[in-house]
C-alpha cells in the first residue's frame, strides 16, 4: 500500500530514536548490573526490550506501507557515568522525542492514516510513562540521597 511518503519520513524518524533508545538503554542496564544495581538493571533491560518491539513495529508500518526503514540511522547516544547522571541522560533524551511522536502522530491525523497514528499513540503512551519513571527516581535521589537510593536498588541473588 503506496503511502505518503512524509508518513514514512515521520516513522522513520520516531524509527531511529526508538532504535537509539534500545542502544542507550541497554548499555545502561548493563553499567547497572555491573555495579551491582538489580533494580536499575532490569528497569532499564525491559526499556530496551520494549523499544525493540516498538521499533519492530515501526519497521513492519514502513514496509507495509511501501517506505523502506532507515535501520542504519542511529541518533546520539547519552551515556552517564554515574546512576543520577544517567537518570538525567534518559529524562533528556525521552524529553527530546516526545515532540518527535507527537508531530507524527498530528499528521498521520491529518492524512487520515489512523492505523499508523494508533501505533504512535501506544508507543507515546508508554514513553510518556517512562517518563514520569523517571521522575520518581529523580525525586527519591533528591529526598532521599544517593547512598539511600542506591542501597534501594540492590536485590540479593538477582541475575
């Protein structure tokens, strides 16, 4: 099915920041099991996972519709080094798609391409829930400190 093809930039572009994500949040998840924080570990893991059934998705939309998915474009990764600047990374860079999905989504409604809206507004759902995720961490850091926080997020004999 032939589609307009600002549709398939527009999905190309949530694309590659869902394909972004996969790649920060994973390594993320991976720096906090190194460290030993289980919690932030599998948080972060199942984010990664999520984007890649999104950008699944995504891709499947595109091809559907006759575009070609720009799997090789890559946005840049923000790596923290510390768990609250990596908290600050994560909240940056979903603060920083959120217009992104919301543009497209305005104009898949526009050109009445309902389906590829609907898909849209389930992965801005859950981006939108991501975020308010991270706030509560980042609050509970602030009120808490981040020795508190941390010895939080340590289970015993997690893997």
């Amino acid at each position: 099915m032939k589609a307009d093809p600002s549709i398939i930039a527009l999905l190309n572009k949530v694309l590659t920041t869902e394909l972004t994500s996969i790649n920060q949040y994973f390594l993320h998840a991976r720096m906090y099991r190194n460290w030993g924080l289980q919690e932030l570990n599998e948080r972060n893991y199942k984010k990664s996972i999520k984007d890649m059934k999104q950008a699944d998705k995504l891709m499947e939309r595109i091809l559907f519709l006759d575009g070609l998915p720009h799997a090789h474009m890559l946005g840049s990764l923000r790596i923290g080094e510390a768990t609250e600047e990596m908290l600050q990374c994560d909240m940056d860079f979903q603060l920083e798609q959120l217009p992104i999905i919301k543009d497209a989504i305005a104009f898949c409604e526009s050109a009445k391409d309902f389906v590829s809206r609907d898909l849209l507004e389930e992965i801005l759902e859950y981006e939108e829930e991501h975020i308010d995720w991270i706030e509560t961490q980042l609050y509970q850091i602030e009120k808490m400190g981040i020795e508190n926080y941390l010895a939080a997020q340590i289970t015993e004999g997690d893997d």
